[in-house]
C-alpha cells in the first residue's frame, strides 16, 4: 500500500506539472537559481569572524558535499550544482522506493542516504581525472612559457607565442590573461595577481609568485624553473604511485560485488536461509547493516583514490 501512495503521489505531481505547462528543465532551474539564493546569504559580521578565528573542519556527508561544490566551482561548473542537488533528491526518493519494495524499512535510511550522496561522490571521483589532467596541461604550459621568458624577459611575449600549443584548461586561461593585459589594464602585476586565483594548484600559484617577484627583479628568473620541475617529479611519483592508489578501489569493487552477488547466491543455495535474510526483522537489520559498511567504505575508497599534490 505504501508503494501505491508513493506511485500515487508521483504520478500527481508529474500531472500537475502538465496542467500547469511547467517542463523538467524549468523546475530544475528554479531549484538551480533557489540553491543558489539560499547559498549566498550572508551571515552574521559575528559568526564571520568566529569562523575565520574559529573554522570547523566538516566531516561525513558535509564535507563531501562541501568539497563537490568547491571542485565544481574550480571546474567551472557551478550552474550545475541545482542540477547537482535535484538528482540528490530523485535518487534519495529512488533509494526509498526501492527499500519499500522490498518491505525492508531498516534500509530506508541507508539507501536514501546512501543514494542521494551518490551524485556528490560521483562529481569527487571524476575530480581525479580532471586533476591528472590538469597538471599534465601545466606541466606542458609552463615549461614552454618558462623557457619562452628566460630567452626574452618578457612574459606577455612568451604567453602570447605559446598559446597556441596550449590544450584546455590551461590555455583559456592565458587567453584570458593576455585579454586582460591588453585591453582591460596595463598593471602587470594585478593581472599575474589574477591569473594565480584562476588555477587552483599550489606549483602554478607558485610560478606565478616567482614571476611577480621577477618583474622587480629580473635576476630571480633562474628560480622559475625549479619550480616547473615540481611537476615532473610529481608526475613521476604519481606513475610509480597509480597501481598503490588505485588497489584499495579494486578491493572494494570486488568486495561489494562478492557481498552483493552473494544474495542470489543464497536464493539458489538455500531459500530458507534467503527468506530468513529477507523476511525476519534480524536478517533485515543486518542487511541495512551491510548497506551502511558498503556506502561508508565507498566514501572512504573515494578520499583515498586522489592523485598526488605537491604542498609548500
């Protein structure tokens, strides 16, 4: 009967939406421009102050879900973030259903909270690559422009023959700030100043101190290049270090598909064991159990797949 409100209740609000001649795409961006509000409030002058003195690191979910925004916002991608939380929100009530399609209310919780985490997860995952991806590019990009600067000791020269070569994201980047350089303001030092905050990578934000020193003094150059190598040692440990980071994810792949797969297993082997694990309120409850082990070693698995980055 629950199933039937639920379908009910779904299949009201999609009729609704008919006769009131709203599609999908609309909704989402409503829901996209009101997240959006409410993450904009600004808070008290107090508790800015208190958070900056005092900053609380987040931990679980909060922290997950800090962190898929922040990767989103350094992507680019923040208009995606309503986009991001509505299919939270139509996992979460898929985890629901499905937990009350198999009469199991000890996995309502897990699954709805485990489901809507999914999408927050999944933007964490695909950071890697992007981050992989990343330091390739600058490895390339500044290698190039470096070499460019220390033959003609001028940057806007050495950017300018060198973009061409360049591969996104990097290269919208220096686009970007040669645009500014040259038709928005002559003040070489706050444009290197910007071009720093728009890479979030500690050896690019690094060159780029270097090279704002170096426009003081032209000698400091010979230090821009050390810093370049940062990357390519980090490019090789990351080589050597792929198979270790990436083992703990095997692992746990094959775990879940062996703890999952076990299921039908028990169905063939022995029925009464599976309805025993099914139908009684212990067997349910260690099923639930197993669900919250398998989304929490997900998350875990997840922070540890990073790829490598260099700290000062």
């Amino acid at each position: 009967m629950t199933m039937l409100f639920l379908i009910s209740f779904l299949g009201l609000s999609a009729g609704s939406l008919f006769l009131l001649n709203l599609p999908p795409r609309t909704l989402l961006s409503e829901l996209s421009s009101l997240f959006n509000q409410l993450s904009s409030r600004k808070q008290p002058l107090t508790k800015q102050i208190r958070a900056i003195h005092y900053p609380k690191k987040l931990k679980g979910w909060r922290a997950a879900v800090q962190e898929a925004q922040a990767i989103l916002k350094q992507t680019g991608n923040s208009h995606q973030w309503g986009l991001l939380i509505s299919a939270s929100l139509l996992l979460a009530i898929a985890g629901a259903g499905l937990s009350l399609f198999l009469h199991n209310l000890w996995l309502l919780p897990v699954l709805s909270g485990g489901f809507a985490l999914l999408p927050f997860w999944l933007v964490l995952f695909s950071a890697t690559f992007y981050r992989k991806r990343l330091h390739g590019e600058l490895e390339t990009a500044l290698s190039i422009i470096t070499t460019s600067y220390l033959r003609n000791e001028n940057i806007l020269a050495a950017i300018e023959e060198n973009v061409p070569y360049l591969n996104p994201p990097v290269a919208d980047v220096f686009q970007a700030f040669l645009t500014e350089s040259k038709l928005i303001h002559a003040n070489l030092r706050l444009a290197l100043q910007q071009l720093k905050g728009r890479v979030h990578d500690s050896v690019f934000q690094e060159w780029c101190d270097v090279l704002i020193a170096c426009q003081d003094d032209r000698t400091l150059k010979s230090t821009l290049m050390p810093v370049v190598t940062k990357l390519s040692d980090m490019r090789v440990v990351s080589a050597e270090l792929d198979y270790l980071l990436y083992e703990p994810l095997k692992e746990f792949l094959t775990m879940a598909l062996l703890m999952l797969g076990n299921l039908p297993l028990l169905y063939f082997l022995n029925r009464e064991w599976f309805f025993t694990l099914t139908t009684s309120t212990p067997g349910q409850m260690v099923l639930a159990f197993c669900g919250v082990i398998l989304f929490v070693s997900f998350a875990a698995v997840i922070r540890l797949t990073r790829p490598l980055a260099y700290k000062r």
